[in-house]
C-alpha cells in the first residue's frame, strides 16, 4: 500500500501546514490547490508556476488521486448520463449527470458498495467494499465536468453507499468543493442524503452548515420500514424523528425526506394518512419517487395514480410534496445497478478464463 500523501484529500488549511513542513512559501500552497482543484490536473508537472525543486518534493512524498472512465451510458430520452468509474484499486464506482432548468446536477458516490442492507436497492449487494476518500468523491465530479464540457451547478452524494457511514470524509469533500480557491460550489447547492443514522444527523446539525439534509424515510413506522430498511435495527423510527426535529431546530433548515413508493408495501392511503400525522408540524418536504425495479429483487413501482393519490393526501394536510423526476431508466440509473452489471461481467469473464 503507497505512503504518498493524498494531497487532493487535503483542504487548503492542510496543505497550507504540509507546505509550511517542507520549507516552502506558505502561497505555493494556494497556487497547488489551484491546479488540483481549479484546473484539474493530474501530474506535479503540469504545474508549471513551481519550481523544479518543488515538483520533485511533491512527486517523491505525494499522489495525485485520479479516476479512469469505463463507461458513459446515455438516454436518448431525457440526456442523463450515467458513468462508471474504476478506481486506483480497481474497485468502481457510478455517477449520474442530470440536466435540469436550473442547471447541471450530479450524483456521486460516498462508498464502494454499501452496508446498509436496504432491500430495494442495488448498491446493497454485495455490501460494503470500503469508503471513498474526498479525493475520490472530488474527482467524479472533475471528471465528468472535463468528459461533458458542462459546468456542475449542483451535487447531490446520494449514489452508492450511506454518506453518514464515511462522515469524516464526506464533511472534507464538502469543505474542499465548497472553497472559494477551488470548485466555489455553494453549500446550499449540495444535498447529503441518508439513510437515518441518527448520532450522524445530530453532528450534522450542530455542524452549522447550509448543506442540505435528505433522509430516505419510504414508511411511516418501524413496522412497514422494517420490510424495506435493515437501519431500523439500530434506530427507531421515534428515534429518528427526535433527531430530525433537533435539525430542524438547530438549523432553522427543511429536512428533505425520499419516499420509494413500493407497489403494496408503503403505498397505500392508510400510509399516506400516518406519514402525515408522523410529519406533522415538521419542517420537511416529501420527495415521492416512483422506484426502479431492480433485477433480484421481488419489489414493483406504484402505479401512477396511486402515486398521484398519495401525493394529494398528503398536500391535503399541507405537506409539500413533489414527485420525483424519472431520469435515466434506459441507463440504469438507480443507484448500483451499473456497477453491479460491470461487476457481474467481469466476475463471469474471470470464470470462463
């Protein structure tokens, strides 16, 4: 395993200290944290404003992070693009570029495979590989701006993996895409979403940021979760709604929940009615999102008006609601399910060799 310091993994006050460690002027750290984080590049040598002496420090104690393509698959429907991303240890990992009025949204990943246990989900099976370093979250999104040519407005950390289960370094991505010497992404153009780990949402709270929260909910009791969601074995779901009434009060900020409606399981009107009384008097807004099948899993969509019927009960007990935009069916967009094709090929590949 390389030593290298991750140097794109540093925020600026990081580099500012391991510049200082190495006898150098303090501002050659701004300058290098505007190649890696501004311009995107991927070698010492490109950094053509150092010295030769210093491009041999860095290139005998550090590493530049970078990603390789595999894959970019594209909706003729609606332009989402859907790309797989193979990192240093071969691992991979997915991202979704999403076009929208307001600008260019893209989904990254937090982790290689997922803990999590959700039964409706891909990223689940196979569980969790490892968590993903800020620089390897960074650079899915470096990668696709350099790819599409389209500047990034938006990012949303809700593709593979639980964000809150790789805390430490997702709250460094966020404070390194968020710098003005760097990509300047405004916090509250960013969305963490998760799954309820519930010690997590209270730090992030008192974290004080303008980042947005969203919690993927998809019942309205232990009970109907339960079916869905493995996380209800470590947190109820009265413990989860005191942790996000502490956000909200802390944060003065709308907690944003996801809600898979899953064909006979959660989509009923007596699930609509207890959601709204569950939620009733919280700062929130409810995101219903018609699920994607998943291949080796028993689970169907809503059809499309019990969905619309759900939405109207829950509007009639004046809770925004909105139901998500499809994007991307074509491409395998739900998360993992890409990933999961690419690792089920290469595993059959690797049989027959």
């Amino acid at each position: 395993m390389s030593r290298l310091i991750d140097i794109k993994s540093l925020d600026l006050d990081e580099l500012n200290e391991f510049i200082l460690s190495m006898n150098e002027k303090k501002f050659r750290s701004s300058q290098i944290y505007t190649w890696l984080h501004q311009k995107g590049v991927h070698s010492f040598l490109e950094m053509t404003n150092l010295s030769k002496e210093l491009i041999n420090k860095l290139s005998e104690t550090c590493s530049i992070v970078k990603v390789e393509q595999l894959d970019c698959l594209s909706s003729k429907e609606d332009g989402t693009k859907k790309f797989l991303f193979e990192l240093e240890d071969d691992q991979v990992v997915e991202s979704v570029l999403m076009s929208y009025k307001y600008g260019n949204s893209v989904c990254i990943s937090s982790q290689v495979g997922c803990k999590m246990g959700c039964k409706f989900c891909a990223s689940t099976i196979g569980g969790l590989v490892r968590n993903l370093k800020p620089s390897e979250m960074l650079e899915q999104i470096y990668a696709i701006e350099k790819f599409s040519g389209e500047k990034i407005s938006n990012i949303v950390v809700m593709g593979t993996g639980e964000p809150f289960d790789n805390y430490d370094n997702l709250m460094k991505f966020i404070k390194i895409i968020n710098s003005k010497e760097g990509r300047n992404i405004g916090q509250r153009n960013i969305t963490v979403s998760t799954c309820g780990i519930v010690p997590r949402i209270y730090d992030f709270a008192d974290a004080n940021t303008d980042v947005n929260l969203a919690i993927s909910l998809h019942a309205a009791g232990d009970d109907v979760r339960e079916k869905l969601m493995s996380i209800v074995h470590q947190f109820t779901y009265e413990e989860l709604m005191a942790s996000c009434k502490y956000y909200t009060k802390t944060t003065n900020r709308r907690i944003t929940f996801e809600y898979s409606l899953v064909k006979g399981i959660n989509d009923s009107k007596d699930d609509a009615y207890l959601l709204t009384r569950k939620l009733k008097g919280l700062l929130c807004h409810v995101n219903l999102i018609p699920m994607n099948n998943v291949e080796g899993r028993p689970f169907e969509k809503s059809d499309e008006e019990t969905i619309k019927n759900f939405k109207r009960i829950l509007e009639s007990k004046k809770i925004t609601t909105t139901i998500r935009r499809a994007l991307g069916q074509e491409v395998d967009a739900a998360c993992g399910q890409l990933r999961r094709s690419y690792t089920n090929k290469s595993n059959n590949e690797s049989k027959r060799t």
